[in-house]
C-alpha cells in the first residue's frame, strides 16, 4: 500500500483529478449494488455524472452454460483526496478478512500523462500507456521496486544507455 501510494502521488502530482475506471464480472447486467455499497464503505461516493456499460461475456467463458455473464464497466473522475481509499479496494482483493472489498478491478488514469495505473493485489501493480517521460520518470524514482518478470524489457526501454 505505501509503495503503491508513492508511486500514484508522483503519477498523479499536479493534478487535481483522476479517472476511475472499475471493471466487475457479474451474471446481472448492470448490477453496481454491491459495488457503490463496498466503496461508500470506504469513503468513495460515486458522483451523478458517470459513465456506465456492460459488455456481455463469449459462452465459452461462463461459469455455468445456461447464465450469460457480463463485464461491467463504471468511469468516473475522483479527487485526488480519493487516491489512497481507492488503492486500498484495489490492494484487497486477495484478503478474505480485510474489508471493504468491492471486488472489481481498478483502472486509474492520468489523462494529461497518458498513463494507467493498474493496482493488482498486494503484489504489485502496472503502469502502461505513451506517456513515455512520464513512465521514464517512474522507473528513474523506483527502479527498486520494479518486479523481476519485465524488468528486462523496462530496462532495454528506458535504463541509461551503457557508456552513454
């Protein structure tokens, strides 16, 4: 959660906004009860301008083959104030005991970056987009943190070149 929250705060600095994007796996199209109760608990109000849709699941992808499911998508724009409550559903997912846990992945963007930040599990999270000096700020600050898997590709892209 710290290194998370760092990581967002120099991503998101000089901004007042983000845009929140939750994506939730539900056999109910629209169905955001439980997603707008989960985040009220942690102090995240949904505003009344908002955008929502659904997307509706191949068959072979269903949990059973006679429910169709859906992919359930919310965007809205957050303040800042909101980063670390949102980090913290994001974060929890893997917690059986810790709550609130809405149970949806977050997507937050940073539009005039270009970037996404993509908060997993306790694990880690992924910041992709074009926003090239951005991200290459990012990996100067915390290349520390920086998990094994990619690394090899983050470093051909943007380590210092070798005797340059």
């Amino acid at each position: 959660m710290r290194k998370a929250t760092v990581v967002c705060r120099d991503l998101f600095h000089g901004d007042e906004l983000l845009v929140v994007c939750l994506q939730l796996h539900s056999n109910q199209r629209g169905d955001f009860r439980r997603i707008y109760r989960a985040l009220g608990d942690a102090g995240i109000r949904i505003p009344a301008q908002r955008e929502s849709w659904s997307e509706k699941t191949h068959p072979d992808d269903w949990f059973s083959e006679d429910e169709p499911e859906y992919q359930l998508y919310l965007v809205f724009e957050a303040p800042l104030s909101l980063l670390e409550p949102l980090l913290w559903c994001a974060l929890a997912s893997d917690f059986q005991a810790i709550r609130p846990k809405p149970r949806c992945a977050f997507f937050l963007f940073n539009l005039n970056k270009r970037l996404m930040v993509y908060p997993y599990d306790d694990r880690g999270m992924d910041v992709v987009g074009p926003g090239h000096e951005a991200l290459s700020e990012l990996y100067e600050a915390h290349r520390g943190w920086l998990l094994d898997y990619d690394r090899e590709a983050m470093d051909a892209t943007f380590a210092p070149a070798a005797g340059g």
